[in-house]
C-alpha cells in the first residue's frame, strides 16, 4: 500500500509539506493505531520490554504508523498494535515517541508531545510538595509560540509563566492559563495549543499547562500573586 495508507499518514505528510500543523498530528496520533516492536517477544504472564532508542541525549520508543512501515522498519519480529492515547498511558513521563525511525515519513515525538496524548497533565501524588520560582533564563522562543497559539484559541484569557519542581523530580515550565470557560471545548483547545507550542520551539525543560480556575489551590494562588502575565487577550 503506498504512503500515506492512513489518517496519521496523511497528517505525517502534510505536515512536511507545510500544509499541516503540529496539533492536527498530535490529534491523529491519539487516535490511530501504532505498531510497536517486542524485542523479547510476547510471554504470557511476563511483561514487554519496549525498544528504546537515543535521540539527542533523550530516550525515545520506537513506533511505527503502520504495518507497511513497520515492515520496512523492523521486518519480522513481534510487534504489538496499540492506539497512540493507550501507548502514551503507559509511558515514564521522560519519553518520547520514534515515529518511523529512519524514514523519510518520520519523526521524533517530544516527551511534551506524549503527554498531550495521554491528557495534556501533568500526575502529582497526593502529598507530594512542589516549589514555584522564576526560570533563571526566560524561554522567549518558547512564550512567542504560545502567545502566537493562544491568539487562536478565543478561550484563552491570560497565560502566565513559572518554574516548578515537585519532590527530587527535574524542574519543568509550568504555563498557567486562565480561560473563558463558556467558551465550547475550551479546555481541549488551549491544551491543543499549549501542546502544539511546545512542538514547535522546545525549551530544554519539560513543560506542563494548568489552569488558573481555582484561587483556593495553592499553585493558582501563587502564580496569580507573584507572575506576570506573557499573554494578555486584547480587549475592546
């Protein structure tokens, strides 16, 4: 079957054509099915170990978007098939996806990107303590990106930024975003933006997006407090 043989496919190639956008791809992969190689194959009762490749110093898993691919890419060997929101669920937070490693209709999937596939948050334990600062070096690329998103998103009110760290994790962005939520989908559409944001101009940190709705929440509170906002919606 030629390329593209699907709906990510064809996402995957308008993309490269500059007739796509990141979020439109980030969308068909949640949705499409990928085919993941089992280096070890498949045991009953034992659980599979995912291929793992290095990307600029960060650990990506090999997926494929679609048997034809896949064959191309891997040959033979077990595979399994899963939807990309499924995958994204059961990976560490610090992975990436490979799509079609070493193909001309592939590319590698940030770790930011991945967690757009599972729900766009962020998972703190119960408990679990998270410091707020000021990053030492402000990300311009990055808060260009998500004014120029937000600016698309009529949802998005004022977007703020601040350095987080929870227990001994890495530090990461945090982008706290107030939204109008009469807005239909507002909360999907400023994620998608977020997201796509991020895709397009990575910082070195990770970055995760929350939403500025609740003045009891400790975090809501001090970012309300003690930020500046990076976007504003004009008014009038």
């Amino acid at each position: 079957m030629a390329f593209p043989a699907n709906r990510l496919e064809s996402a995957l190639a308008s993309l490269r054509a500059g007739a796509g956008s990141v979020d439109q791809l980030l969308q068909a992969l949640a949705d499409s099915q990928l085919w993941v190689p089992l280096p070890d194959g498949v045991a009953e009762g034992a659980q599979a170990r995912l291929p793992v490749m290095v990307i600029d110093e960060q650990p990506y898993v090999v997926v494929y978007t679609s048997a034809e691919q896949y064959a191309r890419g891997a040959g033979q060997q077990a595979h399994m098939v899963i939807s990309g929101r499924e995958l994204a669920g059961i990976l560490a937070e610090m992975l990436g996806l490979a799509v079609n490693p070493g193909a001309e209709a592939g590319l590698p999937i940030r770790p930011e990107g991945v967690r757009y596939l599972r729900g766009g948050r962020r998972t703190i334990p119960a408990g679990q303590q998270i410091r707020l600062g000021d990053p030492a070096e402000e990300p311009q690329a990055l808060l260009a990106a998500l004014a120029t998103a937000f600016e698309a998103v009529p949802a998005v009110i004022v977007a703020r930024r601040a350095l987080a760290q929870t227990g001994d994790e890495p530090p990461f962005l945090l982008i706290g975003v107030e939204a109008d939520q009469s807005v239909g989908d507002w909360r999907e559409a400023a994620l998608a933006a977020a997201n796509a944001a991020v895709a397009a101009a990575p910082p070195p940190l990770a970055v995760d997006t929350v939403f500025l709705d609740d003045a009891t929440d400790p975090v809501t509170a001090w970012m309300l407090a003690h930020t500046e906002p990076f976007y504003r919606r004009p008014t009038g």
